[in-house]
C-alpha cells in the first residue's frame, strides 16, 4: 500500500509542474487533477487512482511551494488592511511624538502623564478589563457547562456569587460597565468555551468515572487541562477587546469613569489636540501587547492559533 | 436533564433577557411607575407615548435609515473581500495559514482610538464625514480579519476531495467554485455576513470621529441618553433592538455553534 501511494504523490507532482497549468481556483487540487491525463506517472497509477487518495497524498506533509497565485486572493484584502489600518495607526503614532514645529518631542507624553485623569484612565482601563474578562470567562464557563451537560464542580460556580465589596462610586461605577461588558459578550466567551468542550472526548470521563473520579475531580484533571487552549483563546480575544472598550463607560457614566479609549476620545474631539490624543492611544497599543506578549509567553505560543 | 443543569440554564437565560425585557418594559411604562424609588419589575400602566413622541418628532428614522445602509453594505463588502482571501487561506500550508491569520489577529488587536483619528482626518480632507461610504470604509478595517477568520475555518472544513469530484466530473474551475464550494459555505458565509452587520450595527466610537451632523443609530440613542430621557432611550434602543433579533431570528437555521465558535475568534 505504501508503494502506490507514493507513486500518485510523485505524479501529483509532476503534474503540478506541468507548463500552462492554470487553475482559476487558485488550489494545487485542480490542477492535479486535470494533470493526471496527460502525465505518464499518474497514467501509470491510474487504476487505482480514486479521487480520495489524490486527497489524502495532497494532504502528506511535503507540499509543493507557494506560488504567487495562490496569494492572489489576498492582496485586496491586505492592501486594504494594510492601507486602512496599519498606516494610520502608523501616523497616529507619528503624531504621538511630533513636535509641533518640526522634529520628535516627548513632551505630549510628558503632558498627558501630569493629567490625573490620565492616570485615572490607565487604572480604570486595566481594572474593568481584569473584573469584566474574570466575569466573562466564569459565566461563559459555566454556561458552555451547563448547556454541554458535563461535570463541574460547584465551587466554581460559588465564586460567581462572592460579593464584590468596594464602596465608593468609582468602585461601583467601574462594577458596573465590567458587569454590562459580560452581558454584552458572554456569549461570546460560552460559545468559544463550548466548541472546546465538544472537542473532549467522552471516554476520559467514562474512564474517570470508572475509577471513581468525583465530579470535582473529573473537572479539575480533564476538564481544566483539556479547555486550556480554548480558554487562551477566549482570554486574548476579549482581553483586547476589553482594553478597548469604549462606549460602555461612556453611556453608563458619562466622564464619570475615564478609560484609555474615551480619555483619547475627549482629547481629541473636545479639547482639539491630536498629539495628546495620540499619545494616549500609544499607551493603550502598548498595554495591549504589553498584555498579550506576557500571556502568550506563559502560555506557549501554539496553544493560540489552534 | 438533571435538575442543578436546567435551574443553571433558566438563570443563564434570566440573565440573557433581563435588561432587553427591562429596555422593552421602560419604553412603554407611564412615567410614574419608573420614576420612583422601587420601580416595578412587572408593567401595570401600558402607553405608547414614548413611542410616538420618538417617531414624530422625525430625530429617529434617518439615523435608522442610515445605519441600516451602512451595515448592509458592510457586510456585502466583507464577504467580497474576505471570501476569496479566506478560500486562499485554506489552501495554503498550515505555516503560512497560521502566520497570516496571526497577523489579522495583530491588526485587530490595534485600538480604534488610534485608528479613528488619522482616519477622521483624512476624510475631512476628502470630504467623507457625514457619509455612508467613510463609515462603510471604515467599519470594514475593523470587520476584515474577523471575516476572513470565520470565512478560513469555513473553507478548511470543506474536503477537497468534494472540489475533485466535482471537476471529475467536469466541472469548470469556477463552476467548481460556484456550485459546490460556495454552496457548502454558506453557513459559513451567513455567520460572516450576520457578524460584521452586527459589528457594523452597534459600532460606536468609530461613528462618533466620523459623524459631524448625520447620526447613525448608537450615536442617536445616546443622543437620548445623554439628555437624560429615559423613555426616548429606552424606545429608541428597542428599535435599535429589533433589526438584531430579527436578522439573527432569520438567518438561525444556518446558524450552528461551531461555525459560530469559529465567529467568536
């Protein structure tokens, strides 16, 4: 069996490199296909050559370099990002450390880190992140558990009713656009955790049960480990959408709760100076990577993009 | 189903349709049962007053008109970009996939703020503030890597060997494309399209650099908001509430929860 499969991977090839091809699907497949007529090697496996072991050769290891062609389809999408994305933030960067007359000054950061409320923003930014992801990730954790009907123990459950003691409006204030935020986006966060859940296999808990595993422990020695790679992503996906957020506390406070977004927001739109403006939202772009880099790099890089 | 599960679940649903049915119940409550103290949890008066002081006074409606524009545009023009770099992206090797999809997640990752502003400024400069085509420009920045995200794991879980099968059998290469794989995405593409109108629908900060006098929908609820009127708020974010459930109630049989998990990426 080895044998013949070898022999229509290597006329896989062949027919690959064939002058003229051309595929509008812009796929190695059609090619290869089409090639298999006209190239002796496939001819000669030809008998046995059923579409499906075309497909599991195509999918061997070894794969043929990447044209230009197979890139076709992404260059509007790239020219796009990067015209309408990377450039200006790019030249909001730029603009976080232009001099006004010409040259490259610090003196907008200077500035914005002598306004309290700068400051204010910075603290509130990372603490309704921090209260908001907490929230999300328990809640969508225990609705993907609920609504997948696998064990879980109940203390974790408990923690969702730990009553937040702070007092103090600023407390409460930011409690509040932290719990809004994780009504928002739960879901989200469930479905993410759910289809890791999905992935699971029943087995291991049969197994677990079979050796007398509590429902507690089932959790913690499957469960836990095995959803790590979804909760990863849920956490970095929300946790930069949570360092972003915006109109939440805009809404719910007005100016009461000042975060990196709307303090960028007012700077600009209010008090008309882009350069503050921009400096505020290249402290945010660096919490942001600041955050991700660190928890990409406790949590290994290949857990991220699975 | 056991019991702790099913009271988990109604608590969780609790949770989900409380303030939407808080929103719906403001919206239609005499002043009176609101404005006090102890507010009631269940309506006793019924007005629709709120209702026709939002329609009538006309603020609401081109809002309305204009955000309903510019997410359908949105979301076509997503697809249309997104599709054919997503069915390149499932073709490829898995290292290059991985890199490129990593630098879409880079490019989400980048703040609105510091995207809004030179952006603002420019269109200034090009005359696009105000209008549906700057916002739809705009929106699209954001909404890209999350469609083409979707639109890749679509694509990866089509076999190839159907595309195969399908030239076998004679298929022209766009026929291919067309009949069957395009076809077979279009769970995929649905929960693509529903995404970015959503994102498009509800999006705020963006709007608010680029709006100078044309409001879309968010900027007019908070419009209502921020002058305190809790009735307009709540009436206007029920309308604003109506096109979502809608849309989602519509296109739910095409809707499944994994390719929704690959949406939430």
């Amino acid at each position: 069996m080895a044998a013949p499969a070898r022999g229509g991977r290597a006329g896989g090839h062949a027919a690959r490199r064939l002058p003229g091809e051309r595929s509008l699907l812009g796929g190695v497949r059609a090619d290869r296909i089409r090639g298999r007529g006209a190239d002796p090697l496939a001819e000669r496996g030809g008998r046995r050559g059923p579409p499906a072991l075309g497909g599991a050769a195509g999918r061997a290891p070894e794969r043929p370099p990447v044209r230009p062609r197979d890139l076709v389809g992404l260059l509007p999408l790239a020219l796009y990002l990067a015209g309408f994305t990377v450039v200006p933030v790019a030249s909001t960067l730029a603009l976080s450390v232009s001099a006004p007359g010409g040259g490259i000054t610090l003196d907008h950061f200077r500035r914005i880190a002598g306004h309290y409320q700068f400051g204010e923003a910075v603290v509130n930014t990372v603490a309704v992140a921090g209260i908001g992801l907490a929230l999300e990730l328990l809640l969508g954790l225990a609705a993907a558990l609920a609504l997948i009907g696998r064990p879980a123990g109940r203390k974790s459950l408990g923690a969702i009713r730990t009553p937040v003691d702070w007092v103090g409006t600023r407390g409460l204030a930011l409690f509040t656009v932290a719990v809004a935020d994780a009504w928002k986006v739960t879901p989200l966060v469930m479905l993410i955790l759910l289809a890791g859940l999905q992935a699971i296999p029943g087995e291991l808990y049969e197994a677990a049960r079979t050796d007398g595993a509590s429902r507690w422990r089932q959790f913690a020695a499957i469960t836990l480990p095995l959803l790590k790679p979804a909760l990863t992503m849920a956490l970095i996906v929300r946790g930069v959408d949570a360092f972003r957020i915006f109109a939440l506390p805009l809404a719910l406070t007005g100016r009461g709760l000042p975060v990196l977004s709307t303090y960028a927001y007012v700077e600009y739109l209010e008090y008309g100076n882009p350069h503050t403006s921009a400096a505020s939202s290249a402290i945010l772009l660096i919490m942001i990577l600041l955050a991700v880099g660190t928890y990409l790099k406790l949590a290994g890089p290949e857990e991220v993009l699975r | 189903m056991r019991a702790p599960t099913s009271s988990m679940l109604a608590l969780l649903a609790f949770w989900a349709v409380g303030p939407l049915y808080l929103m719906l119940k403001v919206s239609v409550s005499p002043p009176g049962e609101v404005m006090t103290a102890r507010p009631t949890l269940l309506p006793h008066g019924l007005t629709l007053e709120h209702w026709r002081r939002l329609l009538e006074a006309g603020q609401v409606l081109p809002p309305l008109g204009k955000s309903l524009l510019t997410a359908g545009l949105v979301a076509a023009a997503a697809l249309l970009l997104a599709a054919p770099a997503a069915y390149n992206l499932a073709r490829l090797p898995s290292r290059w996939r991985y890199g490129i999809l990593l630098g879409l997640f880079l490019v989400r990752m980048l703040p609105e703020v510091g995207i809004a502003l030179p952006v603002a400024v420019v269109f200034l400069r090009w005359g696009l503030m105000d209008s549906v085509t700057g916002l739809v420009l705009a929106h699209l920045t954001l909404v890209l890597p999350v469609a083409a995200w979707v639109l890749t794991t679509t694509f990866l879980a089509i076999p190839r060997e159907v595309e195969e099968a399908a030239a076998l059998d004679g298929c022209s290469a766009w026929q291919t494309l067309w009949r069957v794989t395009l076809r077979l995405a279009v769970p995929g593409l649905t929960v693509a399209g529903l995404l970015a109108w959503l994102f498009s629908w509800e999006e705020f900060l963006l709007a608010t650099y680029l709006t100078l006098g044309a409001k879309t929908m968010p900027l007019q609820v908070y419009y209502y908001l921020y002058q305190g009127n809790w009735f307009l708020t709540a009436a206007a974010a029920t309308l604003m509430t109506a096109p979502v459930l809608l849309l989602t109630g519509l296109l739910q049989r095409h809707l499944r929860a994994t390719s929704l998990a690959g949406a939430a990426r």
